[in-house]
C-alpha cells in the first residue's frame, strides 16, 4: 500500500525548472533512495514534500490526504518528518532537551494547562520525557543525555537529530544525506541504525544520499534524478546497470 505518492510534481522558481512531472510513489514500511547530481532537484523534493515549498504542478498524497495547501506544521502532525543536509540543533541545549522539543510539534495541552500545571499537562510532559529517553536509547545516546549537543562529535550529531525527527512519532521519515561527513565505521553503524528504526518504530524512510554504498546496500527502491527530472527507477541491482544512470551519474564517479 502507498503511503505517500507524488503525482507529476513540478517546481519552478523564476522560470527555472527544478522538478519537472515527477511522479513516485512510496510504500508502507519500505526504505526508498533518491539520488542524482548536485543540483538534480533531491532536496527540493524534501521541501516539498515538508510543506517547505508548494509545488508549481501536481499531487502530493499522503495516506490518503492532499497535501498540497497545507502548512508544515500541519504536514509535520499529520506524521512527516525529516533532517537536513546540514546538522540543525539548539547547541546549548543538552542531548534530551534537544529530543524533547521536537515531541511539542505532536503535543496535545496547550499553553495554559503548561503554566496552570494542570495534570493533563503533567501526563504529557511525563509521556514526552520517556518517549525522549527511549529514542536516546535507539541511536544509542543515552549515556550523553545531559550533554549540551554541540559537545558530541559529528556522528553522533546525526544521529542526535534523527531521534528528534522521531520525537514527531513520524509515519514517514525524510532523510537528507545523514551520512554526510561520516567516515566508514560511522555510516555502517548509520545504516544499521536506519534498518533498526524501520523495523522498531513501523515506519517508511525515504533516503536522499550521495553514498553509494549506503544507498545500495539499504534501499529497497531506488529512483534517480537528473536536471529535475526521474530518469529511472528500481531496485538497486537494476539502477546500477541502466545505462541512463550510469551515463549521468554513476559513470561520472559521484
């Protein structure tokens, strides 16, 4: 069953094409890779899909629901989230502080039972902390939970800011390009840690990633972008010999 499905997407900024008719379609609990050249169109198809941008043409579905008109915020409750290419936390605030503000895009009391201490607002907050540390156990962080995040090092950064996109209880999780700057021992344990958040938390995970070995070891399907346009798409056996992708992509040594 297709949990997200983008229908002939198109993204203009000032008469540029940066996305041109793509269509995907993502399914339950399933790893998909995008990759492409710099300047292929991946990350504004993260944006899009976020609510970041509204696309210029076409559909975005998720579980059923149009997409297009809504907010991020809105898109980010209804079970969409994501990390950036660069490393987005609140460096003076500690490890957890970090996971448990990324629970409040899902929380349910409002403002004034926080400041009355009303106990629906105590449960909450309760429920936030445990649902924080569980997440610091996932990415295998809880020893550092009271550390100020801009002390860990690069790796753990990463993996720091997945557990809060996790914090949002996402159905679908947007990765773009969590191995960035990692060295090698550090994308193996980064693509265990993907394959264990798939199974545990039942959710589907789109990769957008320069690594090749990462993509193709851990994708399931992978679809390929070029000048903002899908070129194939496949199972990794099937992208590494199409000779489209190879001529543009693969063949250039990226």
């Amino acid at each position: 069953m297709s949990v997200l499905t983008l229908e002939c997407i198109s993204q203009e900024f000032g008469g540029l094409r940066a996305l041109d008719s793509v269509y995907l379609s993502i399914e339950e609990k399933e790893i998909f890779g995008i990759i492409g050249p710099n300047g292929a169109g991946k990350t504004t198809l993260f944006n899009i899909i976020t609510g970041i941008y509204v696309p210029t043409e076409g559909n975005l579905i998720f579980n059923g629901q149009r997409l297009n008109d809504l907010p991020a915020y809105e898109i980010a409750r209804l079970g969409i989230a994501r990390t950036f290419q660069n490393i987005r936390l609140f460096n003076k605030l500690s490890v957890l502080d970090n996971v448990r503000v990324g629970s409040y895009g899902v929380s349910h009391s409002g403002f004034m039972a926080g400041m009355l201490g009303l106990p629906s607002s105590r449960r909450e907050e309760r429920k936030t902390l445990a649902n924080a540390l569980q997440l610091l156990e996932l990415v295998d962080l809880a020893d550092k939970r009271y550390e100020y995040a801009d002390n860990l090092a690069y790796g753990e950064q990463r993996r720091l800011e997945i557990a809060r996109a996790l914090a949002l209880d996402p159905k679908l999780l947007l990765l773009d390009e969590p191995a960035a700057g990692m060295n090698s021992t550090e994308k193996e344990e980064l693509m265990l840690l993907i394959r264990k958040i798939r199974e545990q938390r039942q959710l589907s995970i789109i990769l957008v990633e320069h690594d090749m070995n990462v993509v193709m070891n851990i994708c399931e399907r992978i679809a390929v972008l070029d000048y903002g346009r899908k070129i194939a798409q496949g199972t990794p056996e099937e992208i590494k010999n199409d000779d489209a992708v190879i001529q543009s992509y693969l063949g250039a040594g990226a």
